[in-house]
C-alpha cells in the first residue's frame, strides 16, 4: 500500500509564511511518531511525504520525501500525490477549513482516508456546534455560547476563543463583564465558563458509534497573561480502573457517529466529574507517546480498521505514563 502522509504546518501549508516555532514543533513531533508507527508495520507500506523545503528532511529511512518549495502550489502538489497513492494520511489544523478540504480532496479522488472523515471534521471544528450535539445526547459538556451579546455563560469567570481555533490559540480569560461586552459583536468567538479543575484529554479509535479508549492524557497547560500555552502532556497518565472513561468515549462516538479513526477528547476534571470541552478530529500531540506509553501501535490499529471494520480489543495492559514536552518524549 502506498501512503501519502501530510502534516499540513511542516508538509508545505505554510510555505508562503512564517512557520510558528511552537506549531512547528508540535507538527514535527505527531509527524515523526506517525511514520515511526506506519514503518514499524510489516506490511510492505511505501510512504509518501510532503516536506516544506525550508526544514530539514525528516530522520526517517525508507519514506520518499516531496519538497514543497516557494515557486510551487501546495495544493497542486497534494492533489498530484493523492492521486498517485492508495491512501492518505492528513494532520492540519481544523481552523478555517484546512483540515475539512484535505479530508474531502482524498475522499473526492476516491482514495482511502485514514483520518476522521471530512463531515466529522466540519462537525468537530466548531466547538459549539460540538457542545450542542453532544449535550442532546447528555454528555457533560461545558456551556457555550456565541458571542454575540444576547446571553453569557453563567460564573464569575470566562474563556473567549475562535470557535474553530485549535489549542491554546486566540484564548482570552476575562474576569470582568465590561471586558467580555467588548467582544461582544466580534463575529466567530465563543465564551464559556472558566472551569476549575485539571485539563486532560483522551486519546480515542472511534468507528461509526463505536469507541475504544487508547489512553487517558494529563494536559500540562500554565497560564500565560490572559491566555494559556501548551507546555505539552503526560500521556497514559492515569488508568481507566473503573471503565468510566471508555464509557465516555462510546457515548461521544453514539453521539458523533461521524467520527473514524483516531480523535482526541479535550476535558476538564472537575471536583463533579469530567466535563468535555471539543473534540479534535485528527491526531493530537498526545500521539506522539502513544506507541510507548501502551506498547500498541495506533496507527497499526487505523490500518487493521480501513481493511476489517473492527476496532481493536481492549487492552487490559496499563503501560506507564510517557510525558511529552514540546520537542520531546521522555518516560515520566
């Protein structure tokens, strides 16, 4: 099988910019982990990568690289290898619609998509309409509204971000009701409570309804200002004893019976419980430990779902926690 890979911020998305030093990192390490797992398979893979001509070459044998440099056409070079592969593998950010157009090129040539598919995508990359579906089935998610100065979240407290913004981007922490009505006509952002409580996330196979948890992550976020920074995640940080956290996962995935493949789920534990803040469609900086941290190799796992329809059996092994700076993977 040939596989076209894409990390969209270090495969030549960007190449008309300045790459974000910490978007560059993140990139480079759910790259390098997702090559290391496709390698790592005995099944004959040939491996395809798009490279930004201004980064080095990946540390990787055996993977064919295409330079993506300032005189070329991103897409012209995405379209041309979809079509020259059996599948294809995009990591982008969901802002915009980046994500959701890579996700529909490969579906629309009619290759096989090895991420979520592009109506979860489109779904999941706007964190209120995620909260609203996810709270008709009952789930526990935070309140959320837009900001359009009608109404605001209850508390003392609020976080203003981009509805389709990934990570720590275009966060505000407003602790002041004049503050927030500043923004009130901005068009795009949402405004939820401040939650107290640890971030954490899951790291997830879904399958049309059907989930299976690969492990629960500690989010190590500080506070930066009025915003927050990602200083990476420890993942596998604590076991699922009582199965509450695969429980949740199958209800997100009954929920959201769009998603496939691997996701992650962004929560806050609360003193009252988990409270799900959005779902990343596609593979998360968590990844990057996964191999390691559970001895199973999830992208292995995507590959054994496109050709069965199964997800894997869960594992009773608990692993070991593997903390994830940005730039590095270290045992915790």
């Amino acid at each position: 099988m040939k596989i076209l890979v894409l990390e969209y911020i270090t495969g030549g998305g960007m190449r008309q910019e300045d790459i974000p030093h910490s978007l560059s990192i993140e990139g480079e390490m759910m790259l390098s982990a997702l090559v290391d797992d496709l390698l790592a398979l005995s099944m004959g893979l040939e491996l395809i990568v798009l490279r930004d001509d201004r980064l080095p070459l990946p540390f990787h044998d055996g993977i064919k690289n295409i330079m993506v440099g300032v005189t070329d056409t991103f897409m012209t070079a995405w379209t041309h290898w979809i079509s020259r592969c059996d599948a294809a593998w995009p990591i982008a950010p969901e802002t915009g619609g980046i994500l959701g157009q890579l996700c529909l090129d490969v579906e629309t040539a009619g290759k096989a998509l090895l991420a979520c598919p592009s109506v979860a995508v489109r779904l999941a990359a706007s964190k209120l309409a995620t909260v609203r579906r996810l709270a008709e089935s009952g789930l526990p998610v935070v309140e959320t509204v837009a900001m359009d100065g009608c109404h605001l979240p209850t508390g003392n407290a609020f976080v203003v971000k981009p509805d389709d913004g990934v990570g720590c981007e275009g966060i505000a922490v407003i602790r002041e009701n004049g503050q927030l009505q500043a923004h009130a006509n901005t068009e795009g952002l949402i405004v939820q409570p401040l939650l107290e409580g640890e971030p954490a996330s899951l790291s997830v196979l879904f399958a049309s309804g059907n989930a299976r948890l690969l492990s629960c992550n500690r989010q190590l976020i500080e506070r930066a200002g009025d915003g927050f920074i990602l200083k990476g995640c420890v993942v596998n940080a604590f076991p699922d004893a009582d199965g509450s956290m695969q429980l949740l996962a199958e209800k997100v995935a009954l929920a959201m019976p769009e998603l496939w493949g691997y996701a992650g789920i962004d929560l806050m534990m609360t003193e009252n419980g988990p409270v799900i803040l959005e779902i990343n469609p596609r593979l998360t900086t968590s990844y990057a430990g996964l191999r390691l941290a559970t001895s199973e190799n999830p992208a292995g796992s995507v590959l054994d779902l496109l050709k069965t329809g199964q997800l894997p059996a869960y594992s009773t092994q608990t692993g070991k926690p593997v903390g994830i700076g940005i730039g590095k993977a270290c045992d915790d």
